[in-house]
C-alpha cells in the first residue's frame, strides 16, 4: 500500500491525483479501455468466423474464450480475467 501511496503522490504533484481523478479511476480508464477494445475485436472475430473463415488455431479459441468471459464479467460486475 505504501508504493499505491507514493504514485498517488507523485500523480497529484503532476495535476493529475485527487478525488476526482487519482489512481483508481486512472485504473479504472484503462480497463474501461482495454474492455471496448476487447469488444470490438471479438465482434471481428466472430464476424470473420461467419462470413470468411474456420478457426484452426487453437490459441486464438483460447484468446476469444477469454474475451467471452471478460464480457460475462463486464456485465455481472465481476473480473473473469484474474483467473486467466
């Protein structure tokens, strides 16, 4: 916690720390981020699987299971990643 302090610190000297906008919802942007990009590349995948394609490669099924389950957990509220 004390390092979770010093970039708190460090964030509000740059303008940047505070209530409104501090490390957790910095935090909170980049998920917010990484989840709409998540999205719309499972949305390409799914749409190249119907319309061009047949998966053959097991590591993009891993990676589209993966996003399935971050969008189960957008929707409950819950972080399906940390199991992955």
């Amino acid at each position: 916690m004390h390092n979770v302090d010093q970039l708190n610190i460090m964030l509000q000297q740059y303008g940047l720390g505070g209530t409104e906008l501090g490390l957790d919802s910095i935090i909170a942007q980049v998920q917010s981020t990484l989840g709409s990009a998540l999205v719309i590349f499972i949305l390409w995948d799914y749409v190249a699987f119907y319309f061009f394609w047949h998966y053959k490669n097991w590591a993009r099924k891993y990676i589209l299971s993966i996003g399935v389950f971050y969008l189960i957990g957008c929707f409950f509220d819950f972080n399906f990643l940390q199991f992955f």
